[in-house]
C-alpha cells in the first residue's frame, strides 16, 4: 500500500492517521493527538510500551513532508510487524510530523519552515513547538531514535558542500554505547539486499565510513549540527543514539521503502539481542 499523494476529499494525513489508529488493537498500543498543525491537521504520536524496563525505540517520520519512503515504511511497519514485537521491545512512534508538507508534497512547513532547523525550545512553528513539548515527556525513557529521510541528489540541501550522494547513507548520531554498531548492521543489510550504499569518503564536508556519516566524532561540521538539532535534542541523554536514514529520492519508490523497513527491523532485533542498556561499551567489542 502507498499512503502518499493520495487524491481524496479526505487529506493523505488524515487517513493515513485514522488508519494507523484503527490497526492499534491491543491494550498496550495507545495513540495521542499531541498538537495540530498551520493548516489544523492533527499531529499524532503512537505508542506500543508493554514493560517500561524493555528498550525503548522512537520513531520519526515526515519532518520532510516530500521524503515520504519512511512514512510509508513505518506505516507499514506499525501495522504489520509492531505487535509481534510486544514485551520485547517499547515502541514511541510519530508517523507524520509535517502533515501539511506531506499533504502539499513538498519539503517545508505551510510557513516555509523547516523543522530539523527549528528544534529548540525559542521556536514559533507549532510543528517543532508541539514534538518538543510531546518528546520532552520521554526524557531518558528513550535508547534509541530512528530519524526517517530522504536526500535528493538532484536538488541538494543548503549542506554548504557540493558533494553530491550516489547511494543511501545514515548519520550517526550521540554518545557512544552498546548500541553504536546499529549503523553498521543497517548498511551490511543493505549491502547484503544489493542496495546501492554512498561509498565515496566524504559528503557535505564530512568524513563516510561505508555508507555512515559519524557525528558522534564528525562534531565540527557547522552545516550538520545544524540540520540535526532534532537528533541532538533526543540524544542528549547519556544512552540514547540515533541514525537519520537517508535514502535517495531519485531511486525506485518500492527500494527505497524496503530500505527504510529494512533499517526499522535492523534496528529493533538489535535492541532486543542486546537489552543491557545501562552498560556503556567500545565499538571495536562488537565488531
């Protein structure tokens, strides 16, 4: 199914939404409405939190209403794969945070805004103002983030490089911990499927290690750390990461949502494999 673009009286975000609703049936997945947007479409959070104690994964959607491979994908993913995952693994899921963009196809807020560079507390876009105020309440609750979007090669971002990618990449967001080689095992997933990886060694003025651009080192790139305040806010805590997944726009729409689903279910069996979340460990140990 592809929820994107949909001609209907009925906006893309908002059967989108109702659908996701109506596919949370059990007693331990609930949904909020945490806040609206420009244009009064909801803003909707889902959750699935069987055992606070369990790793808990956050989900992020549509901050980009015109990179729309992950919305679907974790559509997707909530309504086929996220119950089988109940009291293994807690889920905070955010299928849309730019509804409007969404709606509209394209990148910005209905002001022009751009969320990812609108993330602090002193903003007055009522997108960013609401998922701050609705991601604040998780705190330390959160390990890791899944930041779903996509890059356009042929219309590259005010990134202040003019390298351009030639395949999919992650960034690697946070304070190293046991949870660091996720990045990793997203890319040999991708690897092993054929998919095609950005393998050249720099890109937007950082350094690319197979297909992974590390923040978590890379700190003195201005033009990253400012087109990820999302990232760092969630990651502030001493345990949590998170990867952007970055799929390119200019691939097929079917690859391009198996790679995010592909990174969603990397992601989860990781966290369940290793659940000791409190134990701070060297990458090089789980190489």
């Amino acid at each position: 199914m592809m929820f994107a673009y949909q001609q209907d009286l009925e906006s893309p975000t908002s059967k989108l939404f109702d659908l996701l609703v109506a596919n949370s049936i059990h007693a331990d997945q609930q949904h909020t409405v945490y806040g609206f947007s420009q244009e009064g479409q909801r803003l909707l959070m889902l959750t699935q939190i069987g055992n606070p104690d369990l790793p808990t994964l956050m989900i992020v959607a549509g901050t980009h209403g015109d990179e729309i491979a992950g919305i679907d994908a974790a559509a997707k993913f909530w309504i086929n794969e996220a119950p089988k995952y109940l009291n293994q693994v807690n889920l905070i899921y955010y299928p849309c945070v730019n509804p409007d963009g969404y709606n509209a196809g394209r990148r910005l807020t209905a002001n022009n805004s751009d969320i990812n560079r609108e993330f602090h507390f002193e903003t007055t876009v009522p997108e960013a103002k609401a998922l701050i105020l609705s991601m604040n309440r998780w705190g330390k609750a959160v390990n890791f983030l899944l930041h779903l979007h996509e890059d356009n090669p042929a219309h590259p971002m005010d990134l202040g490089d003019a390298d351009v990618p030639i395949g999919s990449y992650l960034y690697l967001h946070g304070k190293p911990n046991h949870t660091f080689p996720i990045a990793n095992r997203i890319i040999d997933q991708w690897q092993r499927s054929g998919y095609p990886i950005h393998h050249t060694d720099r890109l937007y003025g950082s350094a690319v290690s197979d297909g992974v651009i590390n923040c978590t080192t890379d700190r003195h790139n201005p033009v990253i750390s400012e087109a990820a305040l999302l990232d760092n806010f969630v990651t502030s805590g001493e345990k949590c990461m998170s990867i952007t997944v970055e799929t390119l726009t200019t691939d097929d729409f079917r690859r391009r949502v198996a790679m995010q689903y592909d990174a969603i279910e990397t992601t989860i069996r990781f966290l369940i494999k290793r659940p000791r979340l409190d134990q701070c460990y060297l990458y090089a140990e789980y190489n």
